[in-house]
C-alpha cells in the first residue's frame, strides 16, 4: 500500500496562495461582468478592457492602451477592431506621429461603457459591503503597495526572483 507523501510546510499551497486567491476573487466576479457585456453588447473581454479605457483616457494609442489593459499588441489591435466595426470607438492618425492611431469613444460607445460600469459598480458595492470602512481603507492601501511591487517583480523578471532567494 502507498503512503501518502508528506508536504513541507515551505511548499507553496494553491488555495492559501495570495496571487491565486486575488485571481480567484477577480475571474468570480468577471464571468458575471463578462456574460453581461458579451450578450448585451457582443463585447470580447479584450474589447471590454479597451473601452473602459479608452472611456477614461481619450485618444489613447494602442501602446498605451495595451499597458493599461495587460494586453499583447495582437489583442489590442483585434480589440480596437471590435470596437470600432460596433461603432464604439474610432481611430484617427496620432497629432504628433501619423503612425500610430488615437483611439477614442463614440456616444454608442459612451452609451454602452455606462451600462457596464453600472453593473461594474455594482459588484464593487457588493463586494465592498462586506468590509468596515477600515477594512476598505486597509485594503486600498494594501493594493495600491501591492500593485506597485507586483510590477516591480513583473519588470524584474523570474531570474531576479531566483537571484534574490540565493539561485535556489
């Protein structure tokens, strides 16, 4: 008979990991969000991403959309695609470099990012209902430290990673 092995307390666990139980939180409360903007508006998740920013920053290009979005510049570019042949976004040739393409919203697609955000809005509101207002403040803070070296580990790479535990 096999003996189940035992696992080391220093062996990274999935459902106490941190970056997983974010994730976990996020797709949960995106496949509502996603079914919503899909059937309503026939929006990709990319097409959803790009339109909340460019919602909030008009004429953004396509690099900096990408940015925003965690999106590679094929997705970006199907992406805009989508929005534009919906009538949610047009492209117009950069002020200052006629190569790249400023990216802004139509009122349709003004029009429909309202919709979504409302429903956006109120999963935020759900979610947050959960938490005192302390909780809330703490979270903010804790996020915002996290987003900035969670991009500090992104630019580093996994190699720094490996170079700052001894190369182990």
């Amino acid at each position: 008979m096999r003996q189940a092995a035992t696992v080391p307390d220093d062996v990274l666990k999935l459902s106490a990991w941190l970056p997983y139980r974010l994730f976990l939180v996020a797709a949960q409360v995106a496949r509502p969000l996603e079914g919503f903007y899909g059937e309503a508006f026939g929006l990709s998740q990319a097409g959803w991403r790009i339109l909340a920013v460019i919602a909030e920053r008009d004429s953004a290009n396509a690099a900096e959309i990408g940015r925003a979005c965690a999106l590679d510049p094929f997705a970006v570019s199907r992406g805009i695609g989508q929005l534009v042949e919906l009538g949610f976004a047009v492209r117009r040739s950069g002020k200052l470099d006629r190569r790249t393409a400023a990216v802004s919203i139509t009122r349709s697609g003004r029009n429909a990012f309202n919709r979504i955000a409302a429903l956006g809005n109120a999963i935020e509101a759900r979610l947050l209902s959960h938490l005192t207002e302390a909780e809330r403040a703490t979270l903010g803070s804790a996020l915002t430290r996290l987003e900035a070296e969670s991009a500090r580990i992104d630019a580093g790479g996994w190699r720094a990673l490996l170079d700052d535990r001894g190369g182990s």
